[in-house]
C-alpha cells in the first residue's frame, strides 16, 4: 500500500497541475479529484503534449511565466528540439543525489557531461553547488582527441579525483588512458558517477578494471522528469532506490494498464515536487520493475531494476538481442572497447544484426570478429546466423554532437521520421 503522505503528495500536485496549467486543465478535465487509488486512471503525459504545449505552440504545460527559470532540451532532433523549463527551484536540494558515490565537500570533480542546452551539464553543477566541493566544468568536448592531453594536465593540475559523465564519454577516456599505460594508474580517480545512459554490468566492470578501486555508481534520470534513482553501494548495476520526490508505476507499454505487482513495464514518473512545469505521469518509454525487497542500507522505500530503453532491444527475425548480451559479450575481449553499436538493418532482403566495436588498441583487430559473433550467438536464446560483426577504430563510431552519446540501437529497417 502506498503510505499516506505519498497519497498527499498525489493529490497535491494532480490539484496544483489542473489549476495552474492550461495544458493539464484540458488533459485532467474528467478529474475533479484523485488519490493514490485512483491516480493511475489519470492520462499519461507524453512527448507529443510536450511537443505542443511548448515553444513554439504555447507554454500550455507551465503553470507560470517563464521567468528565472532554465530551458533545457531533450530528445528530438536538431530541427525539432523539445523544451523542458526547470525553475531555480527545482535545483534546490539535490546535494542528496551524491549519497551513492558518498561525495564529500574535498571531493574535486570534473563535470563531463555535454555542456549546452543539454539536460545533464547545467543540472549537475547546480547540484554539485551544493555540494560544497571542487567543480571542474570541463564539459564532454574537453575528451575530444583534440582536447585530451590538455584536459589531462589540468585534471592533473587539480588532482581531479572525480568524474561525472555519460557512460560513453567515461569509458572513451578509459580507452585513452589505457592505450598510454601506466598513466591510468596516476590518473588517481577514486569516484565516478554516470547518468544519462544506461550503463551495463560489463561496461562498469570495464571502468573498474581502468580505474581501479574507484567507486562507480550511475543515476537513472530523464531531462523531463529530473533524477529519479541512485545507488547505494550495495545495489548492483542497473538497481536505483527511488527518491521520495519521484512517483513511480509500471504500465503495460501497450495497454497502458498497470501491471501486476513485481512485473516488468514501461516505467511513468510523476514528479512529487517540480511546479514550473509539472510532469504527472510521464511515459518515459524506458522498462524495468519495482521490487520492494530491502536492502542492507538504510533505505526503505522501493528499487527499480532498470533494463533500458523499450527500443534497446532488436528483434532479428524472431530472436530478441538485447544490448547487455552484446556488452556481455565484448567483456572477454580486452582488445575491444564498451563503446559499441547494434544496427538491424535489412541485407539480400533478409534482416541482419550488424555490431561495430571500438578497439582499444592501435591496430584494428578485424580477426576477433568470427569469435565475438560466436559469443553474442551463446548469449542469445537461439543462435543467429546473420550478424555482422565489424571492428572498427578507436573513437570512430559516430556520436552525437550535444549529447556525446553514441547511438547504441539502430533499427534501419523501420522508417524512422
Ligand atoms: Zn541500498
């Protein structure tokens, strides 16, 4: 049963969202009241009301003027970019999201995430503020091959003990440090936190091999919702105890209906506290389940066991490839790095799996294709005779300019608009 200020907390928002913003006064108009009973009967919040209740359509979606406020983007594409605002506000007290890595106010940390508009860069410096230690706002551009052995010397420079990023950038610096050897070693990184992405039990087990005895632990966040898990020390890779200012359910990604108790759905997060622009139950269109198993810390509330994406798994003819099987796989390749690209695309008519991998070395090793296709093959429940495994050189795999995430899932074979 949910407790009975979380039950307050519903009702509260739901009230607030109807009564300030035109958008949720038109989407809850059947609603006069709710409660955490009824909560799950309310519409979704979905991209396409974000879409229209933003610039250029309106501010439908705000329950005030855009005034000290931040915008930020997300998702989308260059042309179509889609706008969250986030009040000074919303920033406050977010020092709580730094318990995982046990933060502490000596800490010097280097902010590399994709400075912009980009959600996560200005969020995390404005909690790190609060923090009270050392921030480098070095930005994901810094690790560029350009950029590198400048942006080493001033992490050395600041005995940078820290890193905040998305998984990609974070291992690309891995992969760097590990090709000059023994620098790894004196990097001297002690903390890392990643976000943004989902970042895969072997991807982390890569980070702990390069920086070794550092402690590694991600967030689960969405720009639209804000931060919504973390991880004690205890929990494993993609396990997040939930913050109390986020409201979860799990939902039948077809249906919309709830599914039952401990079931895996489409995660929808309503945001206990955000006013400016308020988000009742958001379709964040990433899967996982609710537990309420407890854990050896002193956390009492639930934990999600997060699986990524809806779209992070390719079905290829039948047979469902998720990502983790892929990484899984690279694991027993040293020469291979976690940076990594799953294409289903279509061949002689026929679907294919195509999976390029970056090397960490500086000659390509094109012959370990034969023995990464075998592996993928033994992590998947029926064997697949059209993958294509291709290795390619280090930081060749295109990422995305803003974001400095690669596309790790690509389904060519769907129009995509
Ligand atoms: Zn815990």
């Amino acid at each position: 049963m949910k407790n009975k200020s979380t039950g307050k907390r519903l009702e509260k928002i739901f009230e607030f969202a109807k009564n300030n913003s035109a958008f949720y006064k038109k989407h809850f108009k059947k609603f006069n009241t709710v409660s955490a009973l009824n909560f799950y009967k309310l519409p979704f919040l979905e991209s396409k009301h974000l879409y229209k209740n933003t610039p250029p359509n309106g501010i439908g979606l705000l329950s005030g003027p855009a005034k000290n406020c931040y915008v930020l983007i997300t998702g989308g594409t260059a042309k179509k970019p889609k706008y969250v605002f986030r009040s000074m506000e919303d920033f406050k007290e977010k020092s709580k999201y730094f318990k995982g890595i046990k933060l502490k106010p000596s800490d010097r940390v280097a902010n590399l995430f994709s400075a912009g508009m980009w959600g996560g860069f200005i969020s995390w410096n404005k909690s790190l503020e609060e923090a009270g230690c050392l921030i480098a706002p070095l930005g994901h551009v810094s690790l560029e091959p350009e950029n590198i052995e400048a942006t080493l010397k001033i992490m050395k420079d600041l005995k940078i003990n820290t890193l905040f990023g998305v998984p990609t950038t974070i291992i690309r610096f891995a992969q760097y440090l590990e090709k000059k050897g023994n620098k790894a070693k004196k990097s001297k990184i002690e903390k890392i936190l990643t976000g943004g992405e989902l970042i895969t039990k072997d991807m982390q087990k890569y980070l702990s091999k390069v920086f070794k005895g550092a402690l590694i632990r991600s967030l689960y966040a969405t720009t639209e919702t804000a931060v919504i898990g973390f991880q004690c020390e205890r929990l494993k890779t993609n396990r997040y105890h939930i913050f109390d200012n986020q409201y979860l359910e799990i939902v039948d990604p077809q249906t919309g209906k709830p599914t039952e108790k401990g079931r895996t759905g489409e995660i929808v997060v309503t945001n206990l506290d955000k006013r400016l622009m308020p988000v009742v139950r958001f379709k964040t269109g990433d899967i996982g389940r609710l537990t309420e198993k407890k854990c050896k810390c002193d956390y009492c509330g639930k934990t999600l066991e997060l699986f990524g994406r809806l779209d992070s798994t390719l079905c290829i003819e039948g047979t469902n490839v998720p990502l983790n099987a892929v990484s899984e796989a690279i694991t027993s390749f040293p020469r291979l790095s976690q940076n990594f690209q799953m294409v289903a695309r279509k061949k002689n008519k026929k679907d294919q799996l195509l999976v390029k991998i970056e090397t960490n070395s500086k000659k390509v090793p094109t012959a370990l294709a034969r023995k990464v296709k075998s592996k993928i093959n033994k992590n998947i429940s029926e064997s697949l005779s059209n993958i294509e495994v291709e290795i390619v050189a280090e930081n060749s795999l295109p990422k995305n300019k803003t974001s400095g995430k690669i596309a790790r899932v690509a389904d060519k074979r769907r129009k995509v608009f």
